[in-house]
C-alpha cells in the first residue's frame, strides 16, 4: 500500500480494512521452498515458478518511468478525478499510464456476479467479525511479517502512519461495500490505484539506505510472494477465525467471501496461477508462504506501538489493554510477543471466556441471560474501532508516491 500494509487492511462491511507483502526446519522470518502447484490456482495451470522471483512486468516499467519523468504530481491530479469503477479515465494521464490502467481495470473472464453479491451480503452481516479481524488481528499480524513491516515503515507513508492507515483502510472500505465492484462502486478505483503505488515503491524503495540494510537480500520490495502472504493474512486468516469462533457460514457466503478476494487479488496485477481456486488450496498456500515468515523486528514493534497509540485516540487510551488482550486473543501469544503487545492479566481470561459467548448469542444460538455483562463493554470497544477506520477509509485519496520515508 502506500497500501503496503494493509495492513489494517480492511475493514470490510462495515468496515474495512491492504495491500502489500509476504518448513518445518525453517527458522522464524525464513521462506520455505515453493511447492505450492498451480494446477489448485484459478488459472488451473501455470508455469510453476517461484512467486519470490515474480514482480509486476505490466506495472513496474510505467511507474518506473513516470516517477523518472517527474509526471508523478502531474498523474496525481488526474487520478483525483477517478473515483467511480464506471467512469472514464480523466484527462491528464501520462500517455503510457492511461493505457496500463485501461487494461488493468478490466475484470477477469472469470468474475461472477452472484458471488460477489454473496460476498457483500456477507460482509454487511458480519462486519463487526470481519472488521475486528482485519484490524486486531490482520491489522497487527502485519508488524510482526518483516518484509511488510519494513516496506512500511522505510516508505513514503511510514512517516505518517494515520495518514497510512486510512490509505490502508480505503482498501476494505470499498472491497466490504455492497457495490465494491458494480458501476457505481470504488473498488476497481482503489484496486488500480493500489497496483500503481506498488510498482511506485518497487522503484523508490531499493533507493532507501534504511531498507537496504534491512531488506535480508532482497533487492526489489513486494514480489506476487509478498502480495500472497499479505492476501492470506487478510482473506484466510479471516474465514479461519471465523471457523474457530463457530460463525455460522453457509457454503453461499464462504464462496462468495473467498471469490472477493481472488478477484481483488486479480485487479491488485497477482497472475491467476497464483491465486487459490478454494479455501483447501488457499489454507495449503498460507501454510507454506504465511506461517513460516512471521518474526520480530525493530521496526515491527515500533509500528505495532503507533498504530495501537492511534487506536488510543478513542477515549485517552481506556482501552488499550482490552484492545491489546483481544489482539492476543485473537492472534495467539506467539505473535503477541513476536509484535510486543503487553500482557493483559485481567482481560485476557475475561475475554477468552465472554467473547465466545458473546457470538454464539449475535447467532442465536444461546439466550441473552448466558452472556456475561463484561462481552457487552468488548463488543462496544471493537464497535468503536471498526467505526473509526470506517471513518479514516471515506474521502482518503490514494496517490502515487515520489519519495521515501525522510530519513
């Protein structure tokens, strides 16, 4: 994102919450070998090579060479203009960015209409799930993924993480919105947009003494591996919770939740052979690109402790153990401790105990008297939350980026 993170990546529904980055043996922040086949993908085929080694050929060249040109504000004040999937490019592009956006914004053969339906229907009804989840527990993930961690923060947006997690925000605002990818939606607009400030910092980064000292050998930020990594921590992550928390799905919806994200995967340049035709390919992937990388850093911890200190703008900081135990809550202690959040002695059993509760009744599935008082106090805190990154998403505009983090 300036997206690179996505980090709170979405908060769909209601909410929103994007986009950015990515054995056994392995040691913790180590890639496992790719053995992911592409015969599971949505293209059903493919060449079979190493996501890590993929960047984005379409994309990169133009920006590469806008930004070289110095049209980089020039593009910017067209693409203010575009905000609506079914409006015409603006006047004022580069020659060669508007004809890169106009194929980039077409959707795949294979988009279906009633899944993304099911998709909106589902997000409407369980934003309070999906929300918390992109940003506790997506949200957070993402400090504790070091090459998405530090593309963050020694990019253009790491010095102005609020400004940053708005950018992030509009992501799942529109993909969460019923019209996401209908004529009158924003989310072809945003998905685009997002693509180009990729390939923007693919050729600013590189240029960071900060990054390149801490980029562990790579040359060249957000490969399709990185991308996938960043999908699963949003779209898997999110319908495994949601499993572990006995939501009830039904096939429509499951379909139609993981058929948003391929798309959107998609319109973000991942070549479909990357892309998981179903959630058993998605959790095999995730398994193999996810897992393995999540570590600690400096600067992971550091992000972590700003985006929780801008959470702490609702009410003076009240709630910051409860947001940091639903975090860990929802994440799991190891990563808890890999990102720094502090230990909640008092809400951490609390909520272990009150939140399942709490959703079994939201789905009728035990009376009110069986929920204790204390679920009501976290489900007003999350309410709060997901609203204020609603809030951040509306009006942000997305922009191509010309610089790096100032030193």
């Amino acid at each position: 994102m300036d997206e690179l993170s996505r980090r709170k990546m979405l908060f769909t529904g209601g909410a929103l919450g994007a986009l950015g980055v990515l054995g056994a043996a392995s040691p913790a922040g180590a890639r496992s070998l790719w053995t992911w086949a592409p015969s599971g993908s949505v293209a059903g085929k493919g060449a079979g090579l190493d996501p890590e080694w993929v960047w984005d050929e379409q994309a990169d060249p133009v920006l590469a060479a806008v930004i070289e040109r110095g049209d980089v504000a020039k593009a910017n004040e067209a693409l203010r203009k575009w905000t609506r999937n079914d409006q015409p490019l603006p006047a004022g592009l580069p020659a060669d960015l508007r004809d890169f956006m106009e194929e980039a914004r077409r959707l795949p053969s294979w988009a279906d209409t009633r899944k993304l339906d099911a998709a909106a229907r589902f997000t409407k009804k369980r934003g309070i799930y999906t929300g918390a989840l992109y940003g506790l527990g997506s949200g957070l993930m993402s400090t504790a993924i070091p090459r998405e961690a530090r593309a963050v923060y020694y990019s253009k947006g790491g010095a102005d993480m609020k400004d940053r997690i708005a950018k992030t925000a509009r992501l799942g605002y529109d993909v969460g919105d019923l019209d996401a990818y209908l004529p009158q939606g924003g989310m072809i607009v945003t998905a685009v947009k997002t693509r180009l400030v990729h390939a923007a910092v693919r050729h600013l980064l590189p240029q960071s003494p900060g990054w390149s000292r801490t980029s562990g050998g790579q040359t060249i930020p957000i490969s399709q591996a990185d991308i996938m990594v960043t999908w699963h921590s949003l779209s898997t992550f999110v319908m495994r919770k949601l499993k572990d928390w006995r939501v009830p799905i039904n096939s429509a919806e499951s379909d139609g939740f993981l058929h948003v994200w391929q798309v959107t995967a998609h319109m973000l340049g991942v070549p479909d052979e990357y892309i998981p035709a179903s959630w058993a390919e998605a959790e095999a992937q995730s398994r193999q690109v996810l897992d393995p990388v999540l570590a600690s850093t400096p600067e992971g911890i550091e992000l972590t402790d700003i985006l929780l200190d801008i959470v702490a703008e609702l009410d003076a900081g009240l709630t910051r153990p409860l947001i940091n135990a639903f975090s860990r809550y929802t994440l799991g202690d190891r990563t808890g401790d890999l990102i720094g959040l502090d230990r909640e002695p008092f809400w951490q059993p609390l909520i272990s105990a009150a939140w399942p509760l709490l959703v079994a009744f939201r789905e009728g599935l035990i009376p009110l008297p069986l929920v204790p008082e204390a679920a009501w106090t976290v489900e007003e805190a999350l309410r709060k939350f997901v609203l204020l990154f609603l809030s951040e998403g509306e009006g942000i505009r997305l922009e191509i980026p010309d610089a790096n983090r100032p030193s």
